[in-house]
C-alpha cells in the first residue's frame, strides 16, 4: 500500500526556477502596442508590418497547389538544417548581383530574421561580453540579444547613419564580440550609410580583427538613388550578412537567412538543430517556387511604387501639420521615418494622447538598450496605412502636438 505524504497545497514558486536569463527578458513594446492597434478604429503606424493587401496571394496559391500536386511528399517532410537547397541556390545567384560573392553552402535559412538574431546570440555572447550597435538601435536585436545577458556598447547616429569614426574610442575600453550595423534604410532611424562610411567601417574591423553583422531586411525596397554596396562585398571574410522575404513576400511565411563563412555557418547549423530542426520545408518550397518564376522581382517593383507613394504622402502631411520645430529626415527607402518633436514633449507619455485620438506610433525610448535617449522621437511606420489614412492620422497628431505645445 502507497502512503502519500500530506503535503500542503498551494501555488508554486515559480520565480526560484527560472534561468537567471530570464530576469533580461523583456516583452516587444511593438508586440504589446499591437493588441492595441489591432481595435479597427486606430490609424497605427505602430507596426513594422507590409501592406497586407499587397500580398502576392494569387501566386502563393498557385505555389501551393504546384507543390502539393507535384511534390507532395518533400514539401510536406522533414529537411536539413541548413535549408532547402534550390532556395540556398537561388539566394546565392541573387546576391551575387549586390557584389556579395558565396556559394549556397555559406547560406543558412532561418525561420524569419528574428530567428538568426537569436542563432547569432546563442553562438557569439556569453554572460557579460559585449556588442557594438548604433543608438537607437533595432528594437528586435536589443530583445533577442538581452536574453543572453549582453552588455551594449552604443555610437550614436546622424543622417547618414552610424557615425563609424567614434568606433576606435569606444572599443579601447571593450572588445565587442560583433558591430551591429543596418546600413540600409535603418530600423527605426531610417537612415543609409555612405559608401565612404561603409569602407571605413571595414578599415577599422580589419584593423582591430572585429566581426560585422550587417542585417538587411529592407535593402531591395529603394525607392530613389542608386544602391550603395553591401559590407559583405567589402569584407567577406569578416560579414555575417542577414535578410528575410517578410518585407518582400509575406511575413507570415518566416523565412530569412544568414550568409557567412564556411566555418560560422556549421556553428549556426548546430545552434539552430537545438532550436527548432529546420525551417517549414513548405513554407521555403512556396518562396523558392515564387522566386524561381521571376514573380517576386515584378512583386518588389509594385511595392516599391506604392510604399514611395505612401513615404511621400507622409513627409508631404508631415510639412503640413506638425509644429515647425519638429524634425525628421526623408527615408531613401524602406518601412520607417523618425520624428522628432520638440523636447518638452515626452512621446512616451504622450502615447496616451495619440491612443485618445486613435493614431499609435513607438516612442523612440525603446530603441535604446538602456532607455537613456529618444525620449523627443518616435518611429513612424508608412507601409501600412493607404494614404487618406496617413494623411488622416499625421494631422491627428500634428493638432494633438500643437495643443500639447500650447498647454
């Protein structure tokens, strides 16, 4: 006969559990603004989401009646690690045209550009050691990188995007185990780094035998100029290059990728067997056959001409109606604009006042990694709104603003 001890009941103690890690976790800002903007009545440029009505969901569909005709049993089974092989072909092909020169062998796809976020901070940051990034910063990298108690040094940013010369002051003090950098279009600052600026930044890497994650979500979504060389193509050697269809094709499909050296991918390959095996092999089957077809360049054009429509529509209600003394510059491309308003003006506080007259944005405050900055700013998202709706919410807040400034 068993005899069960009387224990007293109750709730658990969870806390005396958790991983020490978990005291760095923090939930999105973005993540929680988004319960909130999902009501039908905001106007959020809250989210960093494309245009859903912009879907190419004609060719997907056909995509996955192809597949599910055709190849049924490899769409629907497991797959390697390292992705699915005529994808990591036709990624290979496609950014060799940008001057980034790597067989599909040095290409991992990750489940979305999160996920390699993630990988990189498994296989590079242990507790304590530091990275280099920009301020502000990608809210999505500070959230992924904090988990593994990272420390951050930070450069500030101008126009032109991280102000590389401050490099070599900062990093006597500390090694960082990698230089953050999104030189494109960057999130949530908007800016583009110079060519000049670009090869400077590898001049110091090499001198100092420093790494560069250069993440680029949003580089084929330029809407004026020229493209301006990647780092990878100046510093193959030293570049882990990261990118995602989520801006391009659909976020919902999660698919990214790394390109780095032989010797990094085979880490991140292991990292990323821990993590979830593989990516979906049919969601990466649905982007390769969409890809393949040529679908997707005619795709990014049709974006490209509706989001400068959209960037225009907001610089043009921007002019309008805010205060003269706010601030921001013209994106060359991309999801994002920067605001500044005037500094007596906390955009955190006055989150609730534009809640109150249906219009979200992100405080800038949450792209800092230790909340020390951007408490005048916010990050305007002009992908998602049509432009009778942009128009709409930038004079909301513009009267809002001014009545703010007035009391």
């Amino acid at each position: 006969m068993t005899i069960y001890a009387n224990f007293p009941e109750g709730p658990v103690n969870w806390e005396r559990l958790l991983a020490e890690r978990t005291n760095n976790m923090k939930s999105s800002a973005i993540r929680e603004l988004l319960k909130i903007t999902a009501l039908p009545d905001i106007i959020s440029f809250a989210g960093g989401m494309p245009a859903p009505e912009l879907f190419p969901v004609r060719e997907i569909e056909e995509a996955c009646h192809h597949l599910l005709h055709y190849e049924p049993q490899k769409a629907l089974q497991y797959s390697t690690t390292e992705g699915y092989r005529p994808l990591r072909e036709y990624l290979a092909a496609s950014l060799a045209k940008y001057g980034i020169h790597h067989e599909a062998d040095n290409i991992q796809i990750t489940t979305g550009s999160q996920q390699a976020l993630d990988l990189l901070g498994k296989t590079f940051i242990d507790p304590g050691a530091t990275i280099l990034t920009g301020c502000p910063t990608y809210l999505g990298a500070i959230q992924a990188w904090r988990a593994y108690q990272t420390r951050f040094l930070t450069v500030p940013l101008d126009a032109a995007g991280m102000q590389v010369e401050r490099i070599e002051e900062i990093i006597k003090k500390d090694t960082p185990r990698f230089i953050y950098v999104l030189p494109n279009f960057h999130n949530p600052a908007g800016t583009t780094m110079p060519a000049a600026r670009r090869r400077r930044l590898v001049e110091i890497a090499r001198q100092h035998d420093l790494i560069i994650v250069e993440d680029d979500p949003y580089g084929a979504l330029r809407y004026e100029k020229e493209n301006i060389i990647p780092i990878a193509a100046l510093a193959p050697e030293r570049t882990i290059y990261l990118g995602t269809f989520s801006k391009t094709m659909s976020p919902g499909l999660r698919i990214g990728w790394i390109v780095a050296p032989a010797e990094i991918i085979q880490r991140l390959v292991m990292a990323k067997q821990g993590s979830d095996l593989h990516s979906s092999t049919f969601d990466q089957m649905i982007v390769n056959d969409v890809a393949q077809r040529g679908i997707l360049k005619v795709h990014i054009n049709k974006l490209c001409a509706a989001y400068k429509e959209r960037r225009d529509t907001m610089v043009t209600a921007l002019k309008k109606y805010w205060p003269e003394d706010c601030h921001w510059d013209q994106p060359e491309g991309g999801l994002f604009l920067w605001a500044q308003v005037p500094p007596q003006i906390n955009t955190t506080d006055f989150m609730q006042t534009a809640l109150e007259n249906k219009v979200a944005y992100v405080p800038g405050v949450n792209f800092y990694p230790y909340a020390d900055g951007g408490f005048d700013a916010m990050r305007l998202n002009f992908s998602n709104a049509q432009p009778a709706m942009i128009t709409a919410g930038i004079k909301r807040l513009g009267v809002a603003l001014k009545k703010e400034l007035a009391t």
